[in-house]
C-alpha cells in the first residue's frame, strides 16, 4: 500500500522507551555526584561502537539498508515506492557527553527507528525513501568540536582537517574510524537529503514551564568554543612576593569572572559564557599555577552580537597578559553561526502537533544539533520535548517521561510521512501551493 494517510496511526511508546533503556546501558557506569545511573559513550570509544552495533542490529532487523560515510556517519535507509527520489531524513547522534543521561541524541536516533518500524507493521511505502542517520562525535567533547560528522558530511569542514584532528590523548579520528572499520565509502560532502527532520529532548525548562507538549524549533544560537593556554611561572607561595609572581590561577579566575560581567552586563544581548574545562599545573597548594588550560564556551541567538563578545574577550586577555605577566594562547575549536529553520518546516511541526491535539511553542534551540549542520544542505527542522527537572541535560538527572518521548516521536511520524509523500517537485514549489498537494 503506498502513500496512505497515516493520521490514526502511533508508534509503540513501550517498545520506544525499552530500546532507550537497553541502548542507555551500554558506556553506563554510576555517578558519584548524583548516585545515579549514568552514561559515558564518548564518540568512537568501545562504548559508542557498542552503542552503534545495537542500533545497527535494530536496524537490520528493520529492514533497512545500511551505508556509512567517510565520516562514519551512519544512513540506514527505507526503500520508498519511487525509490531514485531524494530521501527524507530523520537522525541524530548517540555519542554522549561525558556525564550523560539516556535521551540526548539518543531519542532521534531511536525515535526515527520506531517511526520505521511503525511504518513497516501498517505496511505503509511512503513515496520518497527514507533515512535514519546517525552523526559521528556530535557532543565534541571528545574532538574538541561539537557536531564533526554532521558538518564534515554538510561540507562546512574538509573530512582531510576533520581526521586529523586528535583527543586529549593524541589519538586522531582517522585513527579511531579505522580501528573500529568506520571508514566507509559514501563520499562527504554527501547529496542533500530532501528534508531533514531531528527530535530531541529541549535540554533547558522552557517547555516544562510553559506547560507545552512539543518544541517547534526556529532555530538553533551561535557557538563559538575557545581553548585557552594560559603560561605563567611555577613559585612557591610563602616565598613569593606579589610582585614577582606569574600566576596563571588568577588570570584564569580573571577571564572567568570578566565573561560573568560580560554576560550580566546585558551589553551582548542573550550571550552565555562557560568555563567549563580547567586544568591548571601543578595544582598544588603551595605552588602558584604555572600553567591554566581552561575551555570558554560561548553562546549568542545573534550572530553580531557574538563576534562584538570574542573581540571583546581577544581584547580582555592582552589586558589579563599586562597585567599579570602570563601569556595567553588561544585556539578557536569550534564555530558556528546562527541557524534559522525554514518557516515551512516550522508550520509543518506546528500543524502537525495540532493535529495531534499537542500544545506547542516556538523555541530557540539553546544546545547545538545536528540539524543546524543539515539546515545548509537541505530543509531541516527541529521537533522538541520537554525534560523534567528544569530540564537539566548532560547530566544523569535528565530525563523526560515515556509519554513525551512518544508525543515527540508521533509527530515526527506524522511529518515525515507528509514529507516523505510530497511528490517529485521541491518543498518550496510543494508547500507553496504552485505544486500538486496529495
Ligand atoms: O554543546 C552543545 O550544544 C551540544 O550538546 N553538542
Ligand atoms: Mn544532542
Ligand atoms: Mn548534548
């Protein structure tokens, strides 16, 4: 049966909610800060190859046809009944941060499986193929730059720049994608998808507060991460006048407290500033700091007021190195600008969670997606849920329950196969009614 409507159709909340679960235990290990069970699935570990050989299994099981990229970007695809037409793609990643809960990432990845295997249990064809894919080191927590496999595959970075770069260790992604065999042969940048379609956990409280079903996402903030090595001169703390110190530790404390006032001032709008990584040499109690590595994560919805804050910060750190002898070099690792969804893909996230009977907000992404990279190669939008807990994220504590998992995952059907059945002309032609509409 092709392109049927699929409106009375749901996926299977518990077969979702298992599948989160059993792919949860996999780089699993307990959390002395929270007590709690949590997930540590770095991207190319052992843990993440697991994760990949589950979801690969599940998958195959599906049905679906399995190609990886140069990357190891992963893309399982769903034959349609016009299988040459460019397919609908569903994903996301299932590396995790170090310090995980089940759902980030996980719930595309997972959610676009069980919107498979619904479609496949009603025996709906839809018209376009579909595809499931999962995105290498999305987190960058591991690389250093946050979604490497989708924006290698988007083209926004070279795959030759992307597999030298190196973890804390000095291991390169090539080297990793080669141990585990995930070189694959699908060239990058690859053939844009017709549209793309991501659901993910909000991973803030904007949602839970607002008391709103589903998140339709316009678009995703500005990131900019920066690697600070801060050089100063080892000293022993008793013996050293102020005068003759090089104290790295304070012109960490100095940058950190600079990007508080810098936030707090209101002068770059929406800004948010972390320092979230800080290693400091030798880190004894009677020895001034040699040496800060430290990590400022930058976040700003507006793309002018983000470069005003890193001149601003370039301009803070030649003052930090007059004024306390240190010197500071500092290393770009991750950059990306703003992204708007394209208002069609918005209505279509809109509609289809009214249809549901779902209430929604529009909302800002204020994490990094995969979908931003894809939104440069192909229609993309964004399908958002709300967590417990003012929604912490990259936690343990996160969570979001069994059945907003699934409303989520229900409206990602319902617009995939909307999409899926647009006939062989372009979504803008299509959805701006100069097309034929099924
Ligand atoms: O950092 C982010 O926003 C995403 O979780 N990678
Ligand atoms: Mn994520
Ligand atoms: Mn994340």
């Amino acid at each position: 049966m092709t392109h049927p409507t699929v409106s009375h159709i749901r996926i299977d909340q518990d077969r979702l909610w298992s599948s989160l679960q059993d792919l949860g235990e996999l780089g699993a290990y307990d959390d002395g800060e929270t007590g709690l069970r949590g997930v540590r699935r770095l991207a190319l570990t052992d843990e993440d190859i697991q994760g990949r050989q589950l979801v690969l299994g599940w998958m195959e099981n599906a049905g679906l046809t399995i190609r990886i990229d140069q990357m190891g970007n992963i893309y399982a695809r769903r034959a349609g009944g016009s299988d040459s037409l460019p397919p609908v793609m569903m994903g996301s990643h299932i590396d995790s941060v170090g310090t995980a809960g089940k759902f980030d990432g996980c719930l595309g990845v997972l959610g676009g499986l069980e919107v498979i295997r619904t479609l496949n249990e009603n025996d709906v064809v839809t018209l376009r193929p579909l595809e499931l894919a999962i995105f290498t080191e999305e987190e960058g927590v591991r690389f250093g730059t946050d979604m490497l496999g989708s924006a290698v595959a988007a083209g926004r970075l070279l795959l030759e720049q992307a597999l030298e770069i190196q973890d804390r260790d000095g291991t390169s992604v090539r080297t990793e994608l080669e141990r585990h065999g995930l070189i694959g042969d699908v060239q990058v940048p690859i053939t844009p998808p017709y549209a793309y379609l991501e659901c993910h956990i909000e991973q803030g409280p904007i949602l839970a507060a607002a008391t709103r079903q589903i998140g339709v996402v316009q678009g995703i903030q500005a990131i900019t991460w920066k690697e600070l090595h801060i050089t100063g001169r080892a000293a022993h703390a008793g013996a050293t006048p102020q005068t003759l110190r090089r104290n790295a530790g304070l012109a960490a404390a100095m940058i950190t407290v600079q990007l508080n006032e810098m936030v707090e001032s209101g002068r770059y709008g929406q800004m948010l500033a972390t320092v979230g990584r800080h290693d400091s040499y030798p880190n004894l109690i009677n020895i001034v700091p040699a040496k800060v590595l430290m990590t400022v994560d930058m976040r700003n919805p507006d793309g002018d007021s983000m470069r005003l804050m890193e001149s601003h910060l370039d301009r803070y750190l030649a003052e930090v190195e007059r004024a306390t002898g240190v010197s500071i070099a500092s290393r770009t690792t991750a950059k990306t600008p703003p992204v708007a969804f394209p208002i069609r893909m918005r209505e279509l996230v809109a509609k289809t969670a009214t249809n549901l009977g779902f209430s929604y907000m529009e909302i800002t992404s204020g994490a990094g997606h995969d979908a931003g990279e894809i939104a440069s190669i192909s229609p993309a939008g964004m399908v958002f849920i709300p967590g417990l807990y003012d929604g912490i994220s990259h936690n343990p504590r996160e969570y979001s329950t069994p059945e907003a998992c699934a409303d989520g995952i229900n409206v990602l059907l319902q617009a995939v196969v909307e999409l899926a059945n647009h006939p062989a002309v372009s979504l803008e032609a299509h959805t701006s009614g100069s097309a034929l509409v099924l």
